[in-house]
C-alpha cells in the first residue's frame, strides 16, 4: 500500500536536491537568459520579509539564509553595489539598518518571478486547471504547516 508520507519526504529530498544543483541556473542559462547568482535569493529574502512587514537585516538574513554574518554582509554588500537593494535607517530604531528593495531588485525579481513561473507551468502543463489548483492548496498548506513546526 503507497505511503503518502514517504512519497512527499522523497518529493521535498527531490525539490531540495534539483535546488542545490542549481537547476533553475541551469535552465536560465540552457535558454540563454541570465545565470542566477547568489544575490538573486538574498533579494528573495528581502522581498519575503517586506510582504511580512518585517524588516530586513543583515543578521535576519543571515538566519533566513542558512549563512553566517560575514557571508551575509558580502552577499547584501554586492547587492547594494548593484544598486538591488538600498540600506535605510529603520524608522522604529535609528541606530538599526534595514534593507529595501530598489527598482532595479525589483525588476531583477519580477524578471526571476516571470522565468520561475514559466518553468514550473511547464512542469504542471500536462495537469488539469483543477489538478493545478489542487496542487497549489495542498503545498501551501503543507509548507504553511511545516514552518509553524519549524518555528
């Protein structure tokens, strides 16, 4: 009899694997757009601490990240120098820095939103609408589940 519960643990090893290989770089790449560099995940971070309303520090970062302080620095460090993020006073700690999006980091993230998106509809494209929609309830709710027992 199938195992439901194994058979998601294979697929999260599997989803966490092709993400280590870089396999969305490989993608990008393969069709001729842009590599992704380690930036482009820093600014995922960002984007997903500013749709909390939590601001975004180099230490909370690093946390978020998986990284130490000083790779972190680097990482945000080259982020600023791009001009993808800007680092601002916070407004409820003057002595504290948060980091905010630029318009060049937000265009950079609707560009990897749109390529991220193709990629994964193209996995889905033999599913119904309905197996789609499915899909995308059920792992949001699972994720929803796993980082409040993560937490």
């Amino acid at each position: 009899m199938p195992d439901p519960v194994a058979d998601v643990e294979r697929a999260m090893i599997a989803i966490r694997r092709s993400q280590q290989r870089r396999a969305l770089t490989r993608i990008a790449r393969d069709r001729g757009q842009h590599a992704l560099d380690p930036v482009i995940e820093l600014l995922d971070v960002v984007e997903d601490f500013a749709d909390r309303g939590d601001p975004a520090t180099v230490t909370s970062l690093a946390t978020a990240l998986g990284v130490d302080q000083p790779r972190a620095s680097r990482l945000v460090a080259r982020a600023v120098d791009q001009g993808d993020l800007q680092r601002e006073a916070d407004q409820s700690d003057g002595r504290r820095t948060v980091l905010v999006l630029t318009s060049a980091g937000r265009a950079r993230l609707d560009a990897l939103h749109t390529f991220r998106r193709t990629v994964f509809a193209e996995a889905m494209s033999p599913w119904s609408a309905e197996d789609r929609a499915t899909f995308a309830r059920l792992l949001t709710s699972f994720i929803t589940n796993y980082e409040a027992l993560c937490r």
